[in-house]
C-alpha cells in the first residue's frame, strides 16, 4: 500500500501528519511512503530526513491513501479519486459540506477526531494526543502573559508568593495544563462539572473546586451540554470565586458544538489587574465572553489569550505524537500493509465519514 504524506496549505498550519520515525516503521511494515517535498519542514524535520527512513518524495496524490493533518480544501478534494482511502482531521460535524464534497469523488475518509475513545483505539486518539501539547502549552502562555512569578521564591529582598492557577475542565488538556502549571511552581486548583475526576486533579496535586450544582457526566467520558439554568448557576458560582486567582486557563468542550460561554464579562471585571485568561477552547469559540479567538487582548484590566491552533505552535513534537496515531490507525486499516477494511469494527466503521459508493457497512 502506498501512503501520501501531503504537505498542509492551511495558513500557520505547521504540522506534518509523518514523521520519519513512522514512516521508517510504515516502510518496515510492507508501506511505502511518498512525501510531498517540503512537507516537514515547518516541524523541524526536512526533507533528507524521511530520504534517510525510507520514504520517497513525490506527489502524494496518486498514492493509495493520502495523510494529512487538516481537511483538504476544495481544490485538493478535486485531486483526490475514487476509491482513495484519506486520513485527516475533517471536522465532520462543522464542515458537511466538505464530507459532502469528498462523498463525491468516492473517497474512504477516515476523521482522526472520529477515533472511538475505547482502550483499542488508544494508540490512534489524536484528539488526546494534541490536547496534550495545548494544555502544555496553554500554561506557558500563562506563564508568559502574567506579570508575576508562578513559583514562590525566597530573596534577600524578601518572599515572593507564588501565583494561584484555576484550571476549568479535567480532560486530557486541562489535566496536562495543571501537571505543567504545578511543575511551574503555581498553587492550582482545578474543577470540571464531572465530578468523578476529582481523583485525577487532586492526584496531579491540584486542589478541587467544589462548586456545587448540577454534575454533567456525557457518553465517551466527555461532559455533557449545561442547560441554560444549569449554565448560569455555574457562572454565578465561578464569578464569586474567580477573583481568587491571578490566572484561569479554560478547556471546556462539547464534541461537534460551540464552546460552552462559562466565563461572563461581569466575572471577568471581579478579577485583579494583570490576572490572565488562557482560553483553550478559543478554536470553538471560547469559554468567555471576551475572548477573541486568535488574538491577545485586554479587557478590564485583564490579559485575555485567545490564541488558535496551539498544537501547531510547537509542532515537532505535535506531529510525532500525530504521526503515531495515524500509523497505529494505517496498521488497524492495512494490516501488513495491504487495506482490509472490516466495517464490523468499531474503529473502521466509527473513524470513517465518506465510503467509496457499493461498500457495504
């Protein structure tokens, strides 16, 4: 089976969806690997890199499958054929029209944010792969827009406090956001509307914060939409807590919706001058009510981080993780490196949007 590696098109997209680490695996396994010229570069990994792990470069649009890390634009959709196999974040619940596009050129799309969250399909979720590296880097950015140290320190000139870091969700980025705020030296505390992970916050050494109400436990392990009375109860409580800390990074989500608005413009004002808002979910639209998603701003005297895309700001390492959960999908969907689609199975049948026309499911 040939693999394409495409190279992305998509402005400050700087992520390769293989790296040569896997696609030295790919070529072991029985693939063989094309990748478009120029396709890791923006990752640190250039083009003599993948010569070296077996991969060949080419145009990777006449490969059997086609790998990328974000959805193909109209015109790369006109490249694509009937029967080729694509693997990529397609954003299948925003974006029909482009599933819709794709379905007709008969193309067999797999969506990685697709990837049914079972213990199987561990290897391939990329949504937790990359929600590592923004919840790792959402708490640098804090780090970085705070006027104060996150550590306590002990000079000659006397005790510095150190900052206090509220984190707003405990999925995989929240959780990676107080690990990295905690290693940072700040006090966290952490709170989520699914009570059964207050285990995991407290064990990173994070506090809890309870604000009682309502619980919203989803399928998948992921939370629930609020109803809007359950919605305001929360931002009342939030707001007569928030003023607490000098730094809120929020990363709650609802798979296929906009952000859920948590942080409101009155909670916003009870917060000291020079207090920071890391808005993880600023690619849907964000927690609060001020952020602007893809820009830094201030408001009421608060440092509003509202940046997009924040995987592709460290993307060495975002697309190592990435590449990793597409060669364990290519291996799931080809193995030994022949495509021997199972649509019985759950990780087949859950991942794929668009299917060649006569497929049976």
């Amino acid at each position: 089976m040939r693999v394409g590696v495409a190279r992305e098109t998509v402005a400050g997209e700087r992520r390769v969806a293989l790296v040569p680490e896997t696609a030295a695996k790919l070529a072991t396994a029985g693939f063989e690997v094309i990748v478009e010229p120029g396709a890791g570069a923006a990752a640190s990994f250039p083009d003599d890199t993948y010569g070296a792990a077996g991969a060949t470069l080419g145009s990777p649009w006449d490969a059997d499958a086609v790998v990328k890390v974000r959805k193909p634009d109209e015109a790369e959709t006109a490249r694509l054929r009937d029967g080729q196999v694509l693997i990529a974040f397609l954003d299948p619940l925003a974006d029909p029209d482009g599933v819709a596009r794709l379905a007709s050129r008969g193309v067999i799309a797999f969506a990685m944010e697709a990837i049914p969250r079972t213990t199987r399909a561990q290897s391939m979720d990329a949504l937790s792969s990359q929600a590592t590296v923004g919840g790792y880097k959402g708490a640098l950015l804090a780090a970085e827009y705070l006027p104060r140290f996150f550590p306590m320190l002990m000079t000659a000139a006397g005790t510095v406090p150190p900052a206090k870091v509220l984190v707003i969700g405990a999925g995989v980025a929240g959780l990676q956001a107080i690990a990295t705020a905690r290693r940072l030296g700040a006090v966290v505390t952490g709170f989520d509307v699914r009570p059964v992970v207050r285990e995991q916050i407290e064990s990173l050494g994070a506090n809890w914060l309870d604000l009682g109400g309502a619980t919203a436990e989803g399928e998948g392990g992921y939370a629930r939409e609020l109803t809007p009375e359950e919605m305001q109860a929360q931002q009342q409580a939030l707001e007569a807590r928030i003023s607490d800390f000098d730094v809120v990074i929020t990363t709650a989500a609802v798979p296929g919706r906009a952000a859920p608005k948590i942080i409101p413009a009155s909670a916003v004002r009870a917060m000291r001058t020079g207090s920071v808002i890391v808005d993880l979910a600023a690619d849907t639209g964000g927690n609060c009510d001020l952020t602007q998603p893809g820009e830094v701003v201030e408001a009421e005297g608060v440092t509003l981080v509202g940046l997009t895309n924040l995987p592709s700001t460290m993307p060495y390492h975002a697309s190592t993780l990435y590449s990793r959960n597409v060669h364990a999908l290519l291996l799931h969907l080809a193995p030994e490196g022949e495509l021997a689609l199972d649509w019985s199975d759950e990780i087949t049948a859950g991942a794929c949007v668009t299917k060649k026309e006569g497929v049976a499911a």
